[in-house]
C-alpha cells in the first residue's frame, strides 16, 4: 500500500506535500484515499499491479502509486488508461529512464497520442496550441506522467535531476495528432500499429524549436525549401542530434506545411527519407565545433540519424507561418530511444458521477 500522511484539512494537506517535495511546485489535487480508490478502479487494474521500476530512485510503479500522481495532477477517470500507458512507455529498457533522469540535458518526456482514444480519453488536443494552456487532458496526463518520475523515480532538481536548466516541458508535455485532418496516414499506423489502435508513443525532447517558412504555391522548389528549413531547426550544430548523434526527434507540421508536402507528392516515407538525407553533414563542421566528439568518425560525411524513421513526423496545430521540431538527448545506453505503447482502452470502467471532490 502507498503510505498514507495526516492532515487537519485539504489545505494543509497541500502545504504537508509541498514541505515533503513531492510536488512539481504547482497546486496539486490532494490525493485522499478515496479519490485514489477511484482512479485506480477506473483503471480496470489491480491496484498493486507492477508496471515496473522507475529510475533513478528504482521505487516500484504500482497502478495504485500512478493513480497518485493522476489524481495529484487533477486527471479525470478517462485520463488513466492514456497515464498508465505513458508511464509503461517510459519504464521499457529503450527508453533510458533512469539516465534521462540524471543528465544535464534538458529533455523531458513528450507524449504524443494517436488513435481512438484521443477522443475518448480526453478529448486530447491536436489543434491550435495543443502544446499550450487551456486543454485540461493535455496538461494533467503529461503533468502525472512528470509526478510519477518525481515521486516514484526520485527525480529531484539539482540531486537526481541534474538538468542545467530544465525547460517548460518537465511541468507537463502532451499533445495529440490531429488525424482528421492531416493529408497523411497517422503515425501509429507507420510505427506497425492498426488504425483502430490507441497508442501513446514518448520521447525524451527539448522543448519545441519554432520553424518560421512562408510558403509560395509559384515556386517549384517551395516543399524541397521547406523541408530544408526544417532540417536547420531539427539537427542545426547546437543539438545533440548533430553531435552525438544516433538518436530521435520529433517534427510537427502546422496544417499549412503539411499541405505544402502533400500537394508536392510526398508521403511520410518520403519526407523521413528526405529529411535524412538532408541531415548527412560533413565531418569537418563537427570537427570544427566539437572536435572531440568528431574524432570518432572516420568519413568526410555522418549522419545525425541511423534511420530516416528515427524521426517522428506528425500534424499538429493551427495553420500558418510556424511548425515545430524537437531535437532530442541522444545518450543512455539506448540512445534513450522513443518508444510506443497501446492503450488499453478494454480494461478502462467508467465510473458514474466520479469527480475530484
């Protein structure tokens, strides 16, 4: 059993887990018994069921302790199976939790949701600043995704967490694909996924580099262009992806640009395959910049990713000037790869009337 604290009142029981640390130094919802109860029952598990141990600290990832952090965050009911998801996602070997955990890096876990369930558990937003304010399912599961790797994994600021500077995203980092309304296949299904499935898929990444490209239907070279700009954001010389190299990162495309691709012929396939391409940089600029990382490379040419589907592409957000890419860490002893996770949406008991109260 998750170990139970006293308190006269819910305000003091907010202070009492604030004096303890485990809280992310936002206002949480106090985890009463009660409320924990139902969280977990909501999940159609057992609630001493082990997803796994979350490093650095090694505590062990109950579905009961994850119901914590969901309540905490101020998840409702329907959050839970898209929660547990995401926190197995993090605790697979590939992933290099606990390594990600204690780098100096800034990265964080980003939850990407593709499927039935974003609808359904949420609804999860996909549109204009998904990655924002404002979209209740989207900041409370990356946000008990975070509480989980705080208070079951020992991350802490400075003694476990030993981020420089950290970004934003280690507060909550979540968002949707907007399936609907992309001109390509959705990305689970070219992860391996069926159509129908729910699948979480997280990377550890830097917070969103904003890639400003007016497009111009005249040009004919308007999509290579684009796909250009996007290269400088997503593995420029200042990443890790350009000098560790071997790693993921993430590219979403505004509505605008996503249309800019499409209309020019291009499918996923073929934008991942261009965008490695366009990410094989001479060794001599490495060497330039970072010498000592550059002396283990024996050709005049690297490349920043050992795969085109190292990179994840998805559509996301408002249409317009700006799409986003997130260049990633890079290290551990996977390369702290991204991973994805269906949801189990089956095991998922709605419970009538639940509430935070």
């Amino acid at each position: 059993m998750t170990e139970l604290m006293q308190a006269s009142d819910e305000g003091a029981a907010l202070e009492a887990l604030h004096s303890a640390g485990l809280t992310d130094g936002l206002p949480v919802v106090v985890p009463t018994p009660d409320r924990v109860a139902n969280m977990v029952l909501a999940s159609g598990m057992d609630a001493d069921m082990r997803l796994g141990v979350m490093g650095p600290a090694g505590g062990v990832a109950t579905v009961e302790k994850v119901a914590v952090a969901a309540v905490m965050a101020g998840c409702l009911s329907e959050h839970i199976p898209v929660v547990i998801a995401a926190v197995q996602a993090v605790l697979q070997d590939e992933f290099d939790l606990a390594q990600m955990q204690s780098t100096t890096h800034c990265t964080a876990p980003l939850i990407i949701v593709n499927g039935p369930g974003r609808l359904s558990c949420g609804p999860i937003a996909s549109g204009f600043g998904a990655l924002g304010p404002g979209h209740r399912a989207n900041a409370s599961i990356g946000r008990a995704l975070r509480l989980c790797m705080i208070n079951i994994g020992g991350a802490r600021p400075g003694e476990s967490d030993m981020a420089l500077l950290g970004h934003p995203g280690k507060f909550t980092y979540c968002l949707a694909e907007d399936e609907e309304h992309s001109p390509f296949s959705p990305m689970h299904e070219g992860l391996g996924f069926a159509a129908e499935d729910t699948v979480v898929t997280v990377i550890g990444a830097e917070a969103p580099h904003s890639v400003m490209y007016s497009g111009d239907a005249d040009d004919p070279q308007d999509a290579s262009k684009l796909l250009e700009v996007l290269v400088i954001g997503l593995a420029n010389t200042a990443t890790n992806n350009a000098v560790l190299t071997g790693g993921g990162a993430v590219v979403v495309l505004n509505p605008e640009h996503a249309k800019i691709l499409a209309d020019a012929g291009l499918d996923r396939p073929a934008i991942l395959q261009r965008l490695w391409e366009l990410t094989h940089y001479p060794t001599e600029r490495l060497a330039y910049f970072s010498a000592g990382f550059a002396e283990r490379i024996k050709s005049d040419t690297y490349r920043c990713f050992n795969r085109p589907e190292d990179i994840l592409l998805l559509m996301a957000g408002g249409s317009g000037l700006y799409s986003m890419v997130m260049p990633s860490w890079c290290a551990g002893a996977h390369q702290n790869r991204y991973v994805s996770q269906r949801v189990e949406l089956d095991l998922y008991c709605e419970i009538p009337g639940l509430s935070q109260s």
